[in-house]
C-alpha cells in the first residue's frame, strides 16, 4: 500500500506542477498579446517609413526641375501638428503618401489611423513625414537646402 501512496502523490505533484504552469501562462498572455500589437503597430509605421522612402523616387518625374519643400518649411513642421497645418507651411500636398489603419483592441489599444508623407524635389532631396491619428509623430530629411 505505501507504494501505491507515493505513486499517487507523485502523480498529485505533477499534476499540480501542470496546473500552476497553465496558470502562469494564462495569467501573462493579455500581457504579451498587448506587447506584441504594440511591436506590430510600430513595425507598421517602420516599414511604412522604408516604403515610402525607397518608392518614391518613382514620383518624382511629376516635379522634375522643381523645388517643392525646402530645409526652412522642414523646421518649421513641429511634433504634434496636424496634417492640414503641414500642408499650409509646405504649400501643397505631398507627392507620394501611404496609409494605413488599425483597428484596436478594446481599451489595450484605441483605433489609429497613420499616413506617411514624402515630398520629393527634383535634386533628389527628400522630407517624409508620417501622421498619426492626424498628429506629426515623425519627420525626417534627406539632403533638404
């Protein structure tokens, strides 16, 4: 009979072992889900970012021979302006943009919209900016006079 008891203990152990380690997993899994889509939201915005810098240099024989943003305008473009200020201190549109939207989950993450902007000279100078929600999060320059 005492091995029958230690067998059965034993099994007891284990499975309790099991239970707790289902535990630990269920209980960090909101936790991780949250971190993960809000990597995968930010990945977004990079390759975004990426994309609109490598591909619009297709765009820019609709400028050819024009200076469209300059080094001063692109001061001038603060964190946290909206899109229809940017346009007035740039002075038109961009020519070439992308955008994209998320969801949301619940109250974890609200829904967001984003757009990355680039304005493309002639010279091969470039600003790119990207929105979101309607607010400048990002600007960046290449080679801006």
């Amino acid at each position: 009979m005492g091995e029958l008891d230690e067998l059965a203990s034993a099994v007891e152990r284990v499975e309790a072992r099991r239970i707790q380690r289902h535990a630990i997993s269920v209980t960090h899994a909101p936790r991780r889900n949250r971190e993960n889509m809000a990597t995968g939201f930010w990945v977004t915005i990079g390759v975004m970012l990426a994309v609109a810098l490598v591909a619009g240099g297709m765009f820019a024989y609709r400028t050819w021979g024009q200076t469209i943003v300059n080094r001063q305008q692109y001061d001038q473009l603060l964190p946290g302006m909206s899109y229809e200020r940017a346009i007035e201190i740039v002075g038109r549109t961009a020519t070439d943009s992308d955008a994209s939207s998320f969801q949301g989950v619940g109250d974890l993450l609200p829904p967001t919209n984003a757009a990355t902007c680039v304005w493309r000279n002639a010279d091969g100078s470039t600003m790119v900016a990207v929105f979101v929600n309607d607010r400048l999060t990002f600007k960046g320059q290449k080679n801006l006079r």
